[in-house]
C-alpha cells in the first residue's frame, strides 16, 4: 500500500519511470481558421488523399449490429487476411493499427529492464511503447544513407535484447531493409519486427518468411494503402505460437466499424491499388519537382512520402510559414535529422500547390 501524505494520488501512484515521460509527438489536425487560403493541402499525415473504398461508406451504412460485440477471434477478417497476404489465418492477429500491435507486441516479451533496438532515425512509437512497457531503448544510428547497420545492430544486441524494430520502407526516410539484413537480424534470435505499413507503396515484404521463423513479425495497416487511417484497424504477421500468445493477453474486440471497413477494402483492392498506383506515380513527379528546388535535398521513397533536408533555410519557418497557407507538411529537428521536412505524397494538384510554396523560399533568405 502506497502511503498517503501531502502528495497527489498521481505523484504517489504514477510510475516513477513515467513521471517525466516524453508523450509521442502526433501530427495536430487543422485547426479552424487555418484555412485562410480557402484551402486545406494535408500532407504532413502519410494518408491516402483518395480516401477509403466506397464500398465502406455503403457497408457501413447499413450495418445493423452496433449493439453487439464482435467476434473475439476476429474469424472473417482474419479468413480474408490469410486471402489476401497468403499467410495462413493461424498467423494473423488484428489490432487498433500498427500502434496496438507494437504495444501489445512489446507487452508480450518485454520484461522490466529488457532491451529493444531502434535504428533511428524512425518511427517514434517504437521507443514510445517500449518505454512505456518498462523496457530500455537502444538506439542504433542509420548509416549516411539511411540504411539499417546491421554491423552495428549485431554488436549493441547482447542478452538483455529481446526486439529489433525495422521499418521497412523507413518512416521518415522511406528506405527498405533488404531481405538479406532481415535474415542477419534474425540469426541474432531476438524478435525482429519488422514494420510494413508502406508495403502496398513499393510490394517488396519478407512475409513470406514468418511461416519458417519463429522470431519474425510483420506489421501491417489499413492506415495508408486503404486510406483508413481514421478507423485505426491493422494487422500482424506472427509466428503462430506468437500469434497464440498474443490472442491470450489481447483485449478482446475489434471495433466493429473498423473491421468491416477492413474486410471492405479487402473486396476492393484493385480499386484501392489504383490509388496507390497515382500515388507512386505522383510520388516520382514530386520528387523530380523537389529536387529542381535548389534549397532543398530530397531522399528516394519506397513510400507515400518524402524526406528533404533543407539547406541554407529554416525548415521550421517554411513549415509554419506552409500552415497559414493551408499547406501541411511535417518538420523534424531531432540529431538525427536536423532542419528537414516530410512530405506526404498528394494529388497532381497537391503537388502543384506544395512546390509552388516552396519555389517561393527559392528567392527569401531565412529572415524574410
Ligand atoms: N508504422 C509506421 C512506420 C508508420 O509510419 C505508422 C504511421 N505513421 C504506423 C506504423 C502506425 O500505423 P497505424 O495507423 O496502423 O497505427
């Protein structure tokens, strides 16, 4: 029993590891009365700018059953799933996003004080949820060009490592791992997570890989490719003693509305790839715009955006300077990345508009 004193209940009952907790950083939605342009260009969000499947809106619709709870085992997604990915259904779990699956992940094998190694720059849920599962970060830094050290993940892996997240494309820098740095991360005999939410973006996955290993994760969402980033439905790749386990310790349901808009979009793939097929189309025009503007330094994507750093400018100001013109792109000013921004990838017009803004920085020193 914790005793009571002049002290809050949250100062005594708190973790003393999460009293001064850094909160994850999310992208804020607009705000009204920053449409000043009359316009809203959003691509601070990796979203899909087409939208969801239509047939989702109609499903959803007429849906009659939101009284009642759902199916603990997920049975229906989980049978489209193993149709759509070739993984048998025994693999599969689904989740609120990729996010419930790197808590829940974590919550399976971490205990406090195990290591989980993070090649940073990258997605900060990673760090975020292991901190919050008392586990430690180690933080292993990309080589010039973004890529995974595997050398250096093989040499800070000692025995208190339990995970190696890999995000595969990268986010922020949209690189992939290879297969064969997958496979040198596995012989470690940690569990290797590797991140596939941008996988429709560029079709390269080891998923074929997890029926053979029985340390490798893929994570999966509906977020980008389905453009449900606002349903928060997603999905893993386990093997299937893992996939077991983590059915146990799960919270039981799905929301009801996110996995009928899942198996939605699994009806409509060509639909969905369609856009995702504009979206790689247009993810190579804007790039060739970005790297005719002299002050900045795009890096290729295998994603739905791309990261520039910026040179001889203040990539804050541009991005706030961008805002009250209703254009939204994400900025980071980390050690790692220091003055850059990220830029989701948009319609033709989306293009246009964020590169016209941009050109105007062309001709302002960082004081205009
Ligand atoms: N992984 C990566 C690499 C991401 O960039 C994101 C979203 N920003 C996620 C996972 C989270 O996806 P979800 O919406 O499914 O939680």
């Amino acid at each position: 029993m914790v005793k009571k004193g002049a002290d809050s209940a949250a100062e005594r009952l708190v973790r003393g590891s999460l009293k001064n907790f850094t909160p994850y950083q999310p992208i804020l939605p607009p705000e009204e009365g920053e449409t000043v342009a009359g316009r809203i260009v959003k691509l601070d969000g990796n979203e899909n700018v087409y939208g969801c499947s239509p047939r989702v809106r109609e499903a959803l619709q007429s849906f009659g059953s939101y009284h009642v709870y759902p199916d603990p085992e997920q049975k229906a997604l989980r049978r489209a799933l193993q149709e759509y990915t070739g993984l048998d259904a025994s693999h599969i779990v689904a989740g609120a996003g990729s996010d419930e699956l790197i808590d829940l992940s974590l919550r399976l094998v971490l205990e406090p004080g195990d290591r989980v190694i993070d090649c940073i720059p990258t997605f900060g849920m990673y760090s975020f949820s292991t901190q919050v599962c008392g586990g430690e970060i180690v933080q292993v830094r990309r080589t010039a060009e973004h890529d995974v050290d595997v050398e250096a993940v093989l040499n800070a892996e000692d025995d208190r490592t339990k995970v190696i997240f890999i995000a595969s494309p990268n986010n922020p820098t949209g690189t992939l791992t290879s297969r064969d740095d997958v496979l040198k991360l596995l012989d470690t005999g940690a569990l290797v997570i590797v991140d596939e939410a941008y996988y429709e973006f560029c079709g390269v996955t080891v998923a074929d890989l997890v029926p053979q290993r029985d340390n490798l994760v893929v994570l999966r969402t509906f977020s980008k490719w389905a453009g449900l980033a606002a349903m928060r439905i997603g999905y893993g790749l386990f093997p299937r003693e893992i996939a077991e386990r983590l059915m146990t310790i799960k919270p039981p349901y799905l929301n009801s509305a996110a996995e009928i808009a899942a198996l939605e979009s699994l009806k409509d793939v060509d639909y969905l790839m369609g856009t995702v097929r504009a979206l790689v189309e247009e993810r190579e025009r804007l790039f060739v715009m970005l790297s005719n503007i002299l002050y900045l330094d795009p890096v290729p994507s295998e994603a739905n955006f791309i990261l520039c750093g910026v040179i001889q400018r203040d990539a804050s100001m541009i991005q706030q300077e961008l805002r009250g013109k209703g254009v939204f792109i994400r900025h980071f000013d980390t050690p790692l990345l220091r003055n850059s921004l990220r830029i989701s990838v948009g319609k033709p017009e989306d293009t246009d508009a964020v590169v016209w803004e941009l050109r105007t920085w062309e001709e302002m020193s960082n004081e205009a």
